[in-house]
C-alpha cells in the first residue's frame, strides 16, 4: 500500500509557488517535500524529510518532522502547518466542490497509477515565510490524494494540470501515456456551480525551451455534457524533482492562466522517464 498527499497554491503576482508532497508506505515509512519557487533556476525555499510514522496514526491528525496535517473526514477542509528553520508555513484547505475520483472519467484511472484517486479544487487561506519573503497565500489552490501501489516506469509521459480564476472557475486535467495508449481525468467547474463536471478527452499542444521545461500549454477540456473549456497557460517559474530510484522526473509549472479567457493561476507538471528527458536536452 501507499498512500501520496499534496497541496498547492499559485500567487502570480508575487510570481511566487508553493507545494507540500507526502507520501506513506504500507511500512509506515514516510517522506516528504516543501518547495517555494517562482522564476530562476533553483527553489526559493526547499524542506526534504522523512522517517517513519506508528500504524494508529491517520491522516485526520497527521505529523512527521515539521509537518503536521489535519484532514476532516468529510473531505471538505484541511490545515497543513510547517515549522522549520527553512520556512514557515500555515495553510488552509476547504474545498469548493466534491472531492473528485479519476475513476468517474470515461478513461478511469489505470491501475499502475494508483487504486484510487481524489483531486479537489479549493479556498485557501494562510501564509508562508522563508528567508526575508513573507506572503499571504490564496485565493485558491488545489489538493490530491492517491493511494495504492505506482509502477513509476510503466508512464512514457504525462502531463497534469491545475488552473483557477478569483470568479470560481477551475479545470483539473491529466493527460497520460503508457503502453502505447492514450488517456484523459479531470473535470471542468463553473462558476456558481457545486458540482464538477467530469472530462471526456484534453486537445493540448504545448510549446517548451531548448531545456526541455514547459512554457506554455493550449488546451481545449472537453467534458461528459458536450462542453468545452479553453485553458491557456504561461509558465514563469519550474521547479525540477528526478528521482534517482524511479529513473523519472518531474517538472512542476507555476503558471500564469487564462480559462475561456479569464485571467487566474495554475500548475503545469509534466512528468519523464530521465533518460528520455535528457535526451530532449533537459538538465536537472
């Protein structure tokens, strides 16, 4: 078994990024990593940590190193604090729809993905201090929870996506390959609405540097009622997670967005075999 936490908030005008990942085995051992960045080549703020957790403990009240996560059982709210020497950080979750499953997508969830898979877009709340950078996080921002085993090398490449507007408006995409096919998650949400509307299929064409980084990405969502939505978004900053075990890396995107034309933030990763990525020129 495992089980893999994240959060995620984007502040375009401070062109600033934070994320928090944890993931717990079966074992009880955990990991985790806290990454600021914004534009230039290295994090602004990086916390790495790990151990290992006793098996009564939940993710309702969750620690480990300067992490300590709440989550209610309801799968509305969470709180995520981090109190270390490197940074400083408060963050409040509450969700503005329905935690979302991968598997009410035509395509599902591919089984050396994950069992199962919840994406959530939601308000946040809170702040974040590192160096002599101080900020206040929101509007919004986005969580996920996946648990189960992952074959990390069965991907050829994937791309995720995460995108939200001050109005209420959000896409969550993930655009896979593996095996030789193609596959597509996520939902579109609306403006007033508190129901996500799940994706059928994602038209993207994306553009990148002699770097192999994303910088931009066009996507047409199409969803389950005949709709489409148009995401539009501008990479400023990347931050680089390989994985030396897995032969695998990951490139996250801050991003400026524009969803059918509406000015918001968003999240690009794009995910490589290392190997290949190296070949297209990426550098870690």
């Amino acid at each position: 078994m495992r089980d893999s936490l994240f959060f995620q908030t984007v502040l375009p005008r401070e062109r600033l990024a934070v994320q928090v990942y944890l993931f717990v085995t079966g074992t009880g051992a955990a990991g985790y990593n806290v990454s600021v960045w914004g534009p230039g080549s290295s994090p602004l703020a990086l916390l790495r940590d790990g151990g290992r957790v006793p098996p009564e403990m939940d993710f309702d009240d969750f620690s480990i190193g300067a992490l300590h996560i709440r989550n209610d059982l309801a799968l509305r709210s969470a709180t995520v604090t981090v109190r270390s020497p490197q940074l400083s950080l408060d963050l409040q979750f509450v969700g503005m729809h329905d935690a979302f499953t991968f598997h009410d997508n035509p395509d599902g969830l591919p089984r050396w993905f994950a069992d199962d898979r919840i994406e959530q877009t939601g308000s946040i709340s809170g702040s974040l201090a590192f160096g002599d950078t101080s900020a206040t996080l929101g509007p919004i921002g986005h969580r996920d929870h996946s648990w189960g085993l992952r074959d990390w090398n069965a991907p050829q490449h994937w791309k995720w996506l995460v995108a939200y507007t001050p109005s209420g408006r959000a896409v969550n995409g993930w655009i896979w390959q593996a095996h030789g096919e193609w596959g597509f998650a996520g939902y579109v949400l609306r403006p007033g609405s508190p129901n996500v509307v799940p994706v059928t299929r994602i038209d993207a064409t994306t553009s990148y540097s002699d770097d192999a980084e994303q910088q931009t990405l066009e996507a047409i969502f199409h969803d389950v009622e005949g709709g489409t939505t148009l995401l539009e978004l501008s990479v400023f900053g990347i931050l680089h997670l390989p994985d030396e075990r897995s032969g695998t890396t990951i490139l996250e995107g801050a991003s400026e967005a524009l969803i059918d034309g509406e000015p918001g933030a968003g999240q690009f990763e794009a995910e490589w075999p290392t190997e290949y990525f190296r070949h297209l020129g990426g550098r870690a």
